[in-house]
C-alpha cells in the first residue's frame, strides 16, 4: 500500500492546489448588436465574427 514518506505541510498543499481554481468566463459587449458575448467566440444572435458573416443568424 502507498504511504507517504512524510506529511505535507498545509502551505506546501495550498501552493499545489493555488491552480486548481476556477475562473469566472470574461463576457464583452458586442460592438454591433450591443449584446454580451465570450471574447473569441461568435455571436449566435447576429452569427457575425470580427466583422464577417459565420452562421445564419437565429430568429
């Protein structure tokens, strides 16, 4: 059975874990409709992408 060879100090155990936290998404708002979107996603209401047409927009 694995058994540690000794005991890991709480800060050594918060400095592995300061990475494992999660990240709040970063929302812009949209230049031509004005709605919030992703930074580098599409815009799924107009389905325009830096200024060119991508999908067919929704209704």
């Amino acid at each position: 059975m694995a058994v540690p060879k000794s005991k890991i100090s709480n800060s050594r155990r918060g400095m592995r874990r300061a990475h494992d936290r999660l990240t709040a998404t970063n929302y812009v708002e949209d230049q031509d409709s004005g709605e919030l979107r992703r930074q580098h996603h599409i815009d799924l209401k107009s389905g325009m992408y830096r200024g060119r047409q991508v999908l067919t927009p929704k209704d």
